[in-house]
C-alpha cells in the first residue's frame, strides 16, 4: 500500500470523525500533534495551541474561535502576514461524537495550561 506524502508526514489520529464543515461533508481528525486536520478546503489545519481560541459546543454543531495569520496584499511586494479572528463551524456525526468531540477538545486545550 501507498501513502500519499501528506499522510507519511501526519501523525496519528486521537480522534477522528465525518463532519459537515462548513458546508462540505469531510473527514476531520484531531492529531496526536495538536492539530486538527481535514482534506478538504483552503486551510486543512488548524494547531489548537497557536490557532484556537476557544470553543463552544451548543446545539448539533461546534464552533471554534480562530485566529489565522494571512498574507496582506495591499503593499506590493513587502506584504506582511497579520492575524484574522475566523470561526470554524462543523456539525459531528451525531450526538454520541458530538460529545467526544467537545471531551478531546476539551482536555487537549486543558493540557496546555499544564
């Protein structure tokens, strides 16, 4: 069996789940690393350390509070990277991993103020 470059770099999943993300029916996983990761879409990943906010987990869907560094344009070629807040909507699965989902987000965010 093959794997595709960007699967021999990604560490192990600690949870994983078909989600509807923002609007797009996708595979998204949470690493061992830290990150959340999905294929599809522009940004397929996010570091819950450096990018994620916060979280809330009312209703079927999650909403993570982000802030992303982008590339600003409006300079020519001295474009300097500044950081956007950008939420992140996914709905799990169902309610039994909308639960796992909020407990590993949860404890991972959790385990960086140790």
């Amino acid at each position: 069996r093959f794997l595709l470059s960007h699967q021999m770099d990604r560490p192990a999943a600690i949870f994983s789940d078909t989600v509807n993300l923002n609007g797009t029916v996708t595979q998204l996983s949470l690493l061992a690393d830290g990150r959340l990761w999905w294929p599809e879409g522009g940004q397929r990943n996010l570091s819950i350390e450096k990018e994620v906010l916060g979280f809330t987990g009312d209703g079927p869907d999650i909403r993570l509070k982000t802030i992303v560094e982008t590339e600003d344009g409006c300079c020519g070629g001295a474009s300097r990277a500044k950081l956007v807040r950008n939420d992140v909507v996914f709905r799990p699965s169902s309610e039994e991993t909308h639960r796992l989902w909020c407990q590993k987000l949860g404890e991972f965010i959790d385990s960086l103020g140790s």
